[in-house]
C-alpha cells in the first residue's frame, strides 16, 4: 500500500426549492469522512443535513445518515473560522449525495450563507502502509484504502468553497428516505461574548516545564503514530497555566467502525477541523477509540497543559478528552471508559487535582449550558473535575450514555480499587466461617475497576504481606504455619489507594480424622435374593477440628455427611466383599478404614428339623423351595458362626405365629399375617458386636384360624 496525504474537498450545496438545498448523486476520488460547514460560525442549521454515500469496496450505496451539529469551538472566534457540522466517518467511498432541508416556515434563504459538503481523504500514513503490507494481522490504524493509483485524489491545499466535482457517471441510489426520516440536529448556542482579557488566565505561547503526576502516564499513540500531517498546522502551540478540570467529549460520529480504523478516523478529524473549520489544529487535546486506544490530540506536548478548542468558554482551564464514536443510545466499552479515567488521572495528578474532587472555573463567555445554567464571562463555577462538555455547553455532548459513566470514570480515576472480593479460596474447605487448611492456599478475587488502573494486589496473611500479584491477576498462592491466621486480599491502586477485604479466618491443621466406630455390615428387614441381601452399614467418625464427611469407596461408591452413621445397601451372597470407607475433614485431611465382610444364606433344608414340615415348591422361594407347617410346636434350628442373623420367611393373609429363640432363649414372638402376599422377606434379625457360634430355633405357633408358617432359611454374616 502506497502513503498518501489527506485532504479535504468542497462542493457546494445548490438552491433545489424554496426549502432545501442539495448536491446530487455525485463521483468523486477516495474520501472516508465528510461534513457540511458554511461561512458564518454563529450562524446555525435551522433545518436537518442528511447525506448518502457510496462504498468504493462494494459499490452499494448506504441509506441517508444525518449529520450532528457541532458543539465544539475555540474561545477566541475569529476571521476565517466557519461553521460546521460534526464530521461523520462513512469508510472508504467514491460516491455522494447530500441535502440540506429547512425546517417548516424557514426558506432556503434562511441557512447559512456558504453551505458547502467538505469531503475528507485521511489518506494512508507510513505506519499503515507498512503494516498493510505486513498482512492484516499487523495492520493496526491500517485504512484500507481503494482507491487505484489512476483514481483522482482529493486537493490537499486550502479549500475553495466554490469547488465542485462533476459526476462521470449517473448511479441510481438503492434506498432512499424524505427529508422528514431524520431528526433536526439539536441547535448549539452561538456566544453571545468574545472572551474577555479578564477572565481567565491568558494562555502563552512559551513552552512550559511538565510537572511530575501522581499518577502514571498512560500508552498513547502519537501525532506521528496516527500519522498527522504537521505542514497544515503550523501555528506555534499555545498553553495553559494548569490543568483544572477535565472535560469529556464523543464525536458523535459513527460507532460501526474497526478499531483498526482509527488512526484515519482522528486523521480526518483533524483534517476537517483545520480545513473545514477553519481551526489551526485539532480541537481535542486527546481522543480514545472504543478499544481504549489514546491518541495523541493537539500538538504541543501530551505532558504539558496545551489549549485546546473542545469545550467553549472553558478550555483556558482544562484539557479534552474525546471518545470516538456516538454515545447518545450506544453505551461506551468498559476499554474506552478506563482510557479516559487513566488521562484524566494523569493530567489533574500533574497538577494536584483529586479525579473525584470539585474546582472553581472562570468562565470565558456568558452562555447558558445544557440543563439551563447560566454562566457569566469573568465569573467563578463550580464543576466537578471530570465534567462532560454538557455541564458547561449547550449540548448533548458527550451522550447521555457516556454522561451517565462519569462517576464510575471519577471513581476509576481518583481509586480506591471498587469491587474487590474474594470470589473463593482453593486448597482449603469452609465450615460455617473458618476455612480449614492443611497449608497451601490459593485465594481467588475479582474487582471492578479496570487492570489498567491497579497498581498491584496483595495476600495479606495476619496484615503481613505473603504474596504480591501483578494487576492483571485474579489470584495467589500462600502457605500457612499450623495454627490460626487471618487472610486478606489488598488492592493498590494507581494512585497509592489501598482497598481491603474483610479478614478471613483459617485454621492450618495436618491431623487427619478417626474412626470411633470401625465400619460395621448388620442384616437388615426386606426382601432376600442370592443377588441382594439387605444389609446396613453402619460406622462414626470424628476430627479434632471439623468433620466434612464420610466416602464409601468400595464395593460401591457414595457419600455422607459429618452427623450419618450409617447406610442401606444390599450385597450379594456368597462371596466376601470388602468394604472400604475413607473420613475427610475440611483441611482435606483423611483416614481410611477397610473391613471384609460374607453374607451366607442357609436353606431350610440346612437346619434340624422337629415337628411335621412339608416341602413346597415355587420359583418364589430362595433356592426354589420352602418348608411349611401348621403344626403347633414344629420347630426349625439353624447353627452358624457369625456376628449377624436374619430369618428369611414368606407372609401372607392367612400366615401364623412363630417364636424366635436365640442360644436357647426365646426373644420375640412374629407374626407374619400380611395383606400382600410377600415372598423371601427378612422379617426378623440380631446382631452382635463380633463373630461367634450362635443358633437360631423357630417354632411354630399354631395361631387359631391362620396356623400355618412357611419358611425360606437363614442368612447370616460371617
């Protein structure tokens, strides 16, 4: 990609009624941003500017975009300063029509003498053309310009009001709109006073010496870096005494613009403001793009108190910063937002102003602003130290969205850190509130304020500082002594503020949990299957600090809080199974406790018989069959060694009574009559602390009317 220069063309708006005056569709060379200006700076649009264009990339035509009125002048208004709307950026076209409509009642005679459509090239800087060429991943600032070698160029010398292109072609528009689509620009209040000598510090021409800031400087990209064109601004720089106050501003352009189309954007600004205008510079000290890039505004010294023309009545005390974009319904990024809290903090921290603080200014013109406060030339106002163009202009300016974000920008600018809390903590467990910990921590955090204005944060562990952190962090790491601490997160900000967080309490301990009670298997009441014994697992652990829970890991898995003790599961018969249970505290200490435990089923045919029994035969019975009597005195014994016993029967409406003897004393007597019929149910079981002999007698009770007991067997624990 070839460097070329900027520049700005005229072309005049002709009569085309009694209420409008227009240019018609019309080819032109490359030009990326345009406006309309007249001769007059006090006089006003009384009416709506609209205008179309047509892309130079893809040849379509856009609909009609109205354009803002300005807001924004110097102090001193003099000769050869025009009128103007506020520049629109509209990409890289080859292509306009444009229209100027008066409102109801007004003549065409009316608006402005000299109204003219000011087309701006912003051409392409050397930084851009080697990043163009470098590939489009290093393109920053990058313009894609269109324009072939052969295609004709905008004049870069002063511009004639009388110019004009002629068109080559006649290109019929793709979407049209009446003058009444679009709203009249809201009407700027043209000064009623010049300035006077008094009433303000005069600005000087001699260079001063930068102070020091209380803050850091912040990146910003150069006149050089965004490519200006230092041959159409050759008035020497003029200064301030101070900075005071801080003023912000949009430019009320487009929002739909690639960040690597900035630096042509401020390029054209600055075209337009110098050959438009009529201005001898850019009117912004800075401008911030939606991705929080800070270019360099008017010359003179990014670090010194340069008089701008930004905010009128007002800029022999301050400095302004401008968002590129429109920020009326859109909401600015949270980028831009920490860009201009970082110049604003560097700025008034050069001169000894708090960003959230309030200052007196002496008014340079008597004016009225936007919500009807009158100022008088000469007269002292109070203005909060970061202002909108709005508290001290008749204007929307900067928006009512970005208006809305000066305090947050106040906020972010003058500290402390906003939003700091701890979001969790890893390496450690929360029991009610005190975090247990076998040592290593890891405290994670957010905060609300932008990196970009942190200076650092700090683990602050018993107010000492354990571990420092860069701003872009959300996280640090720290050992504990054994014993009892405090932990607290502390965030720098850029201007020494500290936030803190509330203290939290740990407890750094390496004493794993106990077992009070070993893990225990017992039978349990239901239904019986070679597949699924019932059985319950009972146990009881305790910590010296905080029990946090109790896992099964084996045969199955599950887990349990600090106050269960025990467990319904079931198990298959025959066969040992281990079960294995592990007791964690919140330090993530544990202990493991593993016991192997075989549950055995005894078929009736197993036990000593007494008494008529008769088999029966079902796929409903353990082992498919049963034995059953009515015989009042019948009697079933079964002999085992183990520590747990349940007797296996089947219930049903007409089941009798049974007596239960353990080691040769009865201890309860069961009644299996059920409204259901129930096969292979463990109705009765006994436990005992440990593995022994024991035996089992049933006998049959001969309950009158319903004498018959049917019995599966005995499963037991060993």
């Amino acid at each position: 990609m070839k460097v070329r220069k900027g520049g700005v063309h005229a072309l005049a708006l002709k009569e085309a009624g009694s209420r409008k005056r227009e240019l018609p569709q019309t080819d032109t060379g490359p030009f990326s941003m345009l406006g309309v200006s007249w001769n007059a700076v006090k006089a006003q649009i009384k009416g709506t500017a609209q205008v179309r264009t047509r892309s130079s990339e893809t040849g379509d035509w856009s609909g009609w975009q109205k354009l803002a009125a300005s807001d924004a002048l110097p102090d001193e208004v003099g000769a050869g300063i025009r009128g103007a709307s506020e520049p629109l950026w509209v990409g890289p076209s080859d292509a306009v029509e444009a229209r100027v409509v008066a409102d109801d009642g007004t003549a065409s005679s009316g608006l402005p003498a000299g109204l003219r459509l000011d087309l701006v090239d912003p051409g392409v800087s050397a930084e851009e053309a080697k990043a163009a060429d470098a590939g489009p991943k290093q393109a920053a600032f990058a313009v894609d310009a269109s324009a072939s070698p052969t295609d004709s160029v905008l004049p870069t010398d002063s511009v004639s009001p009388t110019a004009s292109v002629l068109p080559t072609d006649s290109v019929s528009p793709t979407a049209s709109a009446s003058p009444t689509d679009s709203v009249s620009p809201t009407a700027s209040v043209s000064p009623t006073d010049s300035v006077s000598p008094t009433a303000s510090v005069s600005p000087t021409a001699t260079t001063p010496t930068a102070p020091a800031s209380t803050a850091p400087k912040p990146s910003i990209v150069s006149r050089a870096g965004w490519g200006a064109d230092e041959s159409i601004s050759p008035d020497p720089s003029e200064y301030n005494a101070d900075v005071k106050a801080v003023f912000v501003h949009h430019t009320a352009g487009t929002n739909d613009y690639t960040c690597d189309e900035s630096a042509a954007i401020v390029r054209g600004i600055y075209e337009y403001h110098v050959k438009s205008n009529g201005w001898n510079d850019i009117g912004y000290n800075f401008l911030v793009d939606k991705c929080g890039t800070i270019f360099e505004g008017r010359k003179g010294g990014v670090d010194l108190p340069v008089l701008g023309a930004h905010t009128y009545g007002f800029n022999r005390e301050s400095t302004g910063i401008s968002m590129l974009g429109d920020y009326n319904t859109v909401a600015p990024s949270k980028a831009a937002l920490a860009s201009v809290a970082k110049i604003a903090a560097w700025k008034l921290g050069q001169y000894g102003g708090d960003p959230a603080g309030t200052v007196q200014l002496t008014a340079g013109a008597t004016q009225t602003n936007y919500t009807g406060t009158a100022f008088t030339a000469g007269s002292k106002y109070t203005f909060n130290r970061i202002s909108g163009h709005r508290d001290a202009y008749n204007t929307e300016c900067p928006g009512s969205q970005l208006y809305a974000q000066l305090p947050t920008i106040r906020t972010w600018a003058a500290g402390p850190v906003q939003g700091l809390a701890v979001k969790s903590v890893s390496g450690a467990g929360l029991s009610g509130s005190k975090y247990y910990t076998k040592g290593p921590i890891t405290v994670n955090w957010s905060a609300t304020t932008p990196d970009s204005l942190i200076s650092k944060f700090e683990l602050l562990v018993d107010d000492k500082v354990a571990a420092t952190a860069a701003p872009t962090a959300t996280s640090a790491q720290a050992t504990l002594a054994l014993g009892a601490h405090t932990v607290k997160i502390r965030a720098v900000h850029q201007s020494g503020k500290t936030t803190t967080t509330s203290a939290l309490a740990f407890m750094a301990e390496t004493t794993a949990p106990s077992f009070t009670t070993t893990p225990g298997l017992s039978l349990r009441t239901g239904t019986v299957s070679t597949s699924a014994v019932p059985v319950k697992l009972s146990w009881a652990a305790s910590d010296n600090a905080a029990l946090k829970q109790v896992q099964l890991l084996a045969p199955t898995a599950a887990t349990y809080g600090p106050t269960t003790t025990s467990a319904n599961h079931t198990v298959k018969s025959g066969a040992a199974t281990t079960w294995s249970m592990r007791a964690f505290d919140y330090a993530g200490n544990y202990r493991t406790s593993s016991l192997a435990y075989t549950p055995v089923i005894l078929q009736e045919t197993s036990a000593v018989k007494s008494g008529t029994w008769t088999t029966k035969s079902s796929s409903s019975y353990l082992g498919g069959k049963s034995y059953s009597s009515g015989s009042k005195g019948a009697a079933l014994t079964w002999t085992f060694t183990g520590r747990s016993a349940a007797w296996v029967v089947s219930r049903a409406s007409a089941s009798g009574q049974a007596y239960v003897y353990v080691d040769g004393v009865k201890v309860t007597t069961v009644d299996l009559k059920s409204t259901t019929t129930k096969y292979r149910q463990a109705i009765w079981t006994k436990s005992w602390s440990s593995s022994a002999k024991h035996t089992v007698k049933i006998v049959v009770v001969g309950t009158s009317g319903r004498p018959t007991v049917t019995t599966d067997g005995l499963v037991y624990i060993k």
